[in-house]
C-alpha cells in the first residue's frame, strides 16, 4: 500500500476525483494519507475532511524564510512516511529538495496538451483563455512528473477533447476537468503506486 499526500490550494476537485477513485476501486492500493495545503480558504480542505483524510496547511508567508516553509513541510512528509506526492491544483513552486527526495514520485496535473500554454502565467483559466485566443481546434490535459523547471518534466498521460464553436474559457475549464483531469490524474497515481512507469531522459514508458 503506497502513500499519498495530495497538494491543494483551492477548490479541490482533482483531490475529489482521487477521493471518488479510490472509494470505488479504481485506484487500488493508494492510501491517501494526507492533503496538504498552501491556503486556509481551500475548500479542498472540507473535501478532505468530509472523506476522513487529515489536513495540513502550510502557508509559505506564515514561515520566516522560504527556508523554514520547506524544512516544515520535509519533515511532515517523512514523518508520515509518504511515498508518492500528487499536486493537484498546487499553486506553489516545489522547493528542489523536495523534487530530488520524491525523484519521480511526485506527479502534477496541468489543463493543457504540454507543451502548449505551460509555464509562467499558464495556470487555471488562462490557460484556457490563452488556449481560445489562439484558436486550437483541440484541448486537454496532462500528468507530468515534477522537475526542477515549471510544467518541464516527463510527461506520464494525455488526453484531449475537441474545442466546441461556442465554448468560453469557463465551459472549456469544465469539461476538460470533468474530461480529461479527474480521469488521467488518478490513472497516472496508479500507474506510480504500481510502478510502471519507467523514465527514459524526457520521455516515460509504461512498463
């Protein structure tokens, strides 16, 4: 049974969909042992409590040094012995002491078919935004393990789904969650808690 602690700063509803996996069955052998956040309004916090599931906040400007912040949330993490990380909505850069502990054990989900609007600026409905403006007939989502970069590492699984005439970058911000995020997510959790996954440089194999 491989542990997880999810990373959340908002409304959570990738955390949900890991939660509903799990509940059914689809994600086997995954305890999710914690959620961690970096915002006390998260309501991602009263998901993971309505689901039993202990909370953690760790709010970088309540520490003296980003330093501190990352030392906290280190020894949080090896005290409950985590031993795969999901950042499912997470608004702060992880610290590379983290990526370098949890080498390949850390996955993140990101509304767009990388390498296409990733990076600075690319996050929640800008990205959709970003992604109407250009005019794409396709728009999805991928898993990525983390690295030292923004939305740089291998990437795990895609999926996409076709732009309709009239969507908006709130229409298009639902369906590719409901779509694409709440499937792949949990997918690509499984497929680390399974080991499967076997990373070449850039590029990573399903074993």
């Amino acid at each position: 049974m491989k542990k997880l602690a999810v990373f959340v700063s908002g409304g959570g509803t990738n955390l949900q969909a890991i939660i509903d996996s799990a509940a059914s069955g689809t994600l086997k052998n995954v305890e999710i042992t914690a959620v961690f956040s970096s915002s006390r309004k998260a309501y991602a916090l009263e998901r993971a409590d309505k689901a039993g599931i202990p909370s953690f906040c760790f709010v970088p400007k309540d520490f003296d040094s980003r330093e501190a912040f990352t030392v906290a949330m280190l020894e949080k993490l090896r005290e409950l012995k985590i031993d795969l990380i999901a950042l499912a909505g997470y608004m702060v850069v992880l610290d590379p002491r983290i990526v370098r502990e949890f080498q390949y054990r850390v996955v993140n989900i990101h509304p767009s078919l990388i390498p296409s609007f990733c990076g600075k600026g690319n996050y929640g409905i800008h990205v959709h935004e970003n992604a109407l403006a250009r005019g794409v007939k396709l728009a999805g989502a991928t898993t990525h393990l983390i690295d030292d970069g923004t939305d740089t590492g291998p990437i795990v699984l895609q999926k996409a789904i076709p732009v309709l005439d009239d969507d908006t970058p709130e229409t298009l911000q639902k369906r590719v969650m409901k779509e694409c995020e709440h499937q792949i997510l949990p997918e690509t959790i499984q497929l680390m808690a399974d080991e499967r996954l076997v990373v070449d440089g850039n590029r990573v194999f399903i074993r």
